[in-house]
C-alpha cells in the first residue's frame, strides 16, 4: 500500500486511497510470460532478427524489460535506454518501423513525435500505474482550478494528459526543467508521481502542487531495511530512481534516471551498490559495472509494504520475445492518437527534447554504453 514521506502534502484531493488499492489490484493481475528454453530462445533470435530487417524496423527497448529483449535490441542495431533516451533515438532513427519494448507511454510519446513512421509495442496492454493514476478528466479538472500555474508532466502519462500540458520531463531532466520554471519565477503544477514530485520540489525550492500518483514498484522500497543493509554492508553504496519514497531516497548516495545509475555505477569507485529500482536494469548495470563489482537488490519487505511488484515491474515484465515475434508475423498494430490531440501533446514533448538538445542533457548513453 503507498506509504507517504510526503506528510506535508493532502493527496486526497487528486487520487483517493481506494483508487490506489484498485491500481494496485490491477498491477497483482498481471500475468507475466515464462522465459523460453535455451533451444527456443536462439530460434526466436534468429527469426525476430530477420524480420526485422526486412521490414525495415528497430528494436527500441527500456532498462527494465527482459533480458532477451534487451540483448536482442544491441544485437540487431536497437537501442537500451531510459525513456527520455529511448525517444531521442527513435526520433533520430532511419528505421521506418519502430518498436518499443517498454509500456505504453513509451509507444505513445515516439508515435507522437514520428506520426509517419509504423510504432508497434511488444504488448499493447503494459500500461504505468502513474499513467492509471491521473486520469485527464479529473486531472484537467485539477488544472483549470490553477490556471496562474504551468503544467508539467512526467513522461508516464497518457497522450490526452500530455497534451493538456505546457512541459514534458522524464526523471533524467526534471530537475533541470523545473529549475530552469523557477529561476523564470514561474509556479508549477506536478503530476503524476508524488515522490518525484516531493523531490524535485525540495531540490530546486520551487512551487509546486502536486498529484497523488505512486509507481507500484518504486513506492514498495523501505527504508527500515535499507538502513539495516546499510549497516550489514556499511561499504556499498546506495542508487535510487527518485520514483522512490522519501525516506528511501534519504539515504542514497545517488539519486537519478535509470541511465545515471547505470552511469553511477560505472563511475563510482566502490565494490558494492544498493540498488532500489527494478531489477531488469542490472542487466546493463552487471555490464557497465564490469568484473568484481556486486549488485544488490534494495528491499521492498517490511512494515506496510504490500510487494506487489518485489522489485520489478509487472508491465515491463509482460514483454518477450514469443510476443515479438508475434508482433512482426501477424503485423501488429499501429499506434493510433486522435490527430488534434497528437498535435498538442507534440508541442510540450519536442519543448523537452529541445532543451534537452541545447544542453546536451540525456545524450551521455548515445553509444548505448
Ligand atoms: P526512466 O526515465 O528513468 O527510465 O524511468 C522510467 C520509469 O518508468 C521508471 O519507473
Ligand atoms: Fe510505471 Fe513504475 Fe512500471 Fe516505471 S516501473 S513503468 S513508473 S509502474
């Protein structure tokens, strides 16, 4: 259940408890596939991989999806990226089909900013709980009743929510977003994850209200535990996506994107981490780390913790390689985004890329690193 270090901030008005439990409901549902034998792994390789090529297509895939899919998006000219990562280099890609292992966010922002390509997911159903969290009703609802404060969203929204905002951020250029709102002396409006949200807000002092939402994997970390690993291994160091509770990121040594704490791990001079976000990135991690360096889980058990993910998420879990292949057989199916609300939510995503262009923010993992 979502635990709050957030005690200074009334949720209740944006996302009630009950919708909570139920988004944490749909989450248990999920029924991740199981991963193939040695003998048809290497088939499915073999024929994704030709598919691929003729159809003109690349494999673009997020830190946290299975590890064959991931290996498959390097193997075959792809990419394996955080989500602000992943869209820059769908954008700037020749391929005229895309296809994006991830969840549907994902999909929807490269289909928003390649209207002319094919954009295929893995599974069409792998949704965010932050997405389900900020429906555009009562979140446009929410706006209007701020209409002296700019909107900005975390790229785990829905296109409909996206296209009622000013920004676009991922968690790799929040902070710079915000900071650059506030030195502007703009106040802002923040949705959906509360944690982030909270973080931001104490990082760069800016006004900000903020939505109630909450990732069912992040939100399980606990920072009773933490602080007990901590103690067993007082050496490591602690790496924590800011999706986190606050308690939890309290105790980090480095707080960022997926790609900063691959980066972190290259580039921090210690022989043990801590890792509180969901394990499919120790895949890149364990690669980036190189020999005699261990990667630890962070713990979700404790007190109030419902672990409903354990530390991977159910929809980035529902992607793999039978679907793949599924995928590029049978034809799956093209993305599709009223065109009116496709045009706007382009305006506040290419507004995000731009910035993040000028101050080469998010290009660091360019040679997939
Ligand atoms: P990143 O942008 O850091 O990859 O995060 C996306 C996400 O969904 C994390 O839970
Ligand atoms: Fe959404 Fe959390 Fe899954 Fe990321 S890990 S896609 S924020 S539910």
């Amino acid at each position: 259940m979502a635990q709050s270090g957030d005690q200074q901030d009334d949720f209740g008005n944006t996302i009630s408890v009950n919708e909570l439990e139920r988004i944490e409901q749909i989450a248990a549902e999920v029924v991740c596939p199981v991963p193939p034998t040695e003998a048809r792994r290497a088939e499915l390789k073999r024929r994704i991989t030709a598919l691929l090529q003729e159809q003109d297509a690349v494999l673009v895939a997020h830190y946290y999806v299975a590890e064959d899919l991931q290996s498959l998006a390097l193997e075959t000219g792809g990419h394996v990226a955080d989500s602000l990562e992943m869209a820059r280099f769908g954008h700037e890609h020749s391929a005229s089909t895309l296809i994006v292992a991830g969840v549907r966010f994902m999909g929807e922002t490269a289909k928003i900013l390649n209207p002319e390509k094919r954009v295929l997911m893995v599974e069409d159903e792998a949704t965010c709980s932050l997405d389900l969290s900020c429906p555009i009703d009562r979140f446009s609802h929410f706006c209007d009743a701020h209409p002296d404060r700019k909107v900005v969203v975390y790229a785990n929204t829905s296109a409909e929510v996206k296209a009622r905002s000013d920004w676009v951020v991922t968690s790799g250029i929040a902070l710079d977003i915000v900071s650059y709102l506030t030195a502007s002396g703009e106040k802002i409006i923040w949705a959906p994850d509360r944690h982030l949200g909270s973080y931001i807000r104490e990082q760069t002092g800016a006004d900000m209200l903020l939505w109630g939402g909450i990732c069912v994997v992040h939100d399980e970390y606990r920072s009773r535990e933490l602080q007990l690993m901590k103690q067993r291994y007082p050496d490591a160091k602690v790496l924590v996506h800011p999706e986190s509770p606050r308690d939890v990121i309290k105790l980090a040594d480095v707080v960022g994107s997926t790609t900063a704490l691959v980066n972190a791990v290259r580039t921090l001079d210690a022989r043990r981490f801590i890792v509180a976000t969901d394990r499919g990135i120790f895949f890149k991690m364990q690669q980036a780390a190189g020999p005699g360096k261990e990667l630890m889980e962070a713990p979700t058990k404790g007190v109030g913790a419902t672990c409903t993910s354990c530390g991977h998420c159910p929809w980035m879990g529902m992607n793999d390689l039978e679907k793949l292949l599924n995928v590029l057989e049978k034809g799956g199916k093209d993305i599709e985004i009223a065109p009116e609300i496709r045009s706007r939510a382009a305006v506040p995503i290419n507004r995000m890329m731009e910035f993040a262009k000028a101050r080469g923010i998010g290009m660091a993992s360019k040679g997939n690193a």
